[in-house]
C-alpha cells in the first residue's frame, strides 16, 4: 500500500503539471440554520449558521461559507439571492492537479483535512484555499481552459 502523502499549503502556481480549469454546475443549496458538518465525498466539512449547503449535480455535498457562496453563485430563476434554490457557479478560473496516489490537504490553514485517493484532483482556489474533487465528479462537471483570463479552452 502506497504512503499517503500529506501536503500543507501546496502552492500549485509553482506547480509545471498544474493546469486551469472551470468548473459548470447548477447546484441545489440550503442554508445552514445552526453551525454543523457535512460528510462530503472527501471528508468532513465544518459549516457555521448561515453557510450555504450545496448538493451538487453528481449527488456531491459540501459547504461554502457564505461570504464565499455569495461572492462565486448567482440564483437560478425563480430562486432569489439568499434563499434556497438552485444556483450555477460563476466561471471562475482555478489551479488542479490529477494526483498519482492517497494525500490529504487541509481545505485552510487549521481547516477540515480533506482525502483523496489517486487519479483525484487538488484545486487551489485561492493562496492557502484547496479542496480535492474525485475524478468522476472532475470529469462531469470540469473543463481545462488555454487562457485563464478568457474563460475560453
């Protein structure tokens, strides 16, 4: 059995096998009544009241924080900002790499530890922002994209 490899902060704009991708989804979202934890496909995810609970089009959950869902979701008609309904993501460049073997990544800095196994692939949303998306789910939901800038592959 291989080693899991445990990264910290990995910082894929270093990375030459990193690439861009985006990522088109309409999800459904709730939002959180009480502070709480989802069981996500790749470990737990902490959510404070008001966070936003999303299930996703591969029957994935996972949260966002709210100030995070607001600022990357806009509502589907006829749901309305800030309720729950179905939502599609902005088009938002992000780094991934398809990892060869098991690792785990804190989601933040102290963050929930988040597993994946090989053939699944690490973001990095932000410096010090990751998250890990099994390689089915990356394959229905994610396109590589040339120009970051452009949004176009």
């Amino acid at each position: 059995m291989a080693a899991l490899l445990k990264l910290y902060n990995p910082d894929l704009t270093r990375d030459p096998a990193a690439c861009w991708i985006i990522k088109d989804e309409l999800v459904s979202v709730e939002f959180a009544a009480a502070a709480g934890v989802v069981s996500s496909a790749v470990g737990p995810n902490h959510y404070a009241a008001g966070d936003a609970l999303l299930t996703g089009s591969t029957g994935d959950r996972w949260c966002v924080s709210r100030a995070r869902f607001d600022a990357k979701y806009r509502p589907e008609a006829p749901a309305q900002p800030g309720k729950p309904g179905r939502y599609r993501n902005l088009p938002v460049p992000v780094l991934a790499k398809r990892m060869h073997g098991t690792f785990s990544v804190p989601r933040s800095a102290g963050g929930d530890v988040l597993l994946g196994n090989a053939g699944d692939w690490l973001l990095q949303y932000a410096p010090g922002d990751h998250g890990i998306v099994a390689s089915a789910r990356f394959a229905s939901v994610y396109r590589l994209v040339e120009n970051p800038r452009s949004g176009i592959g």
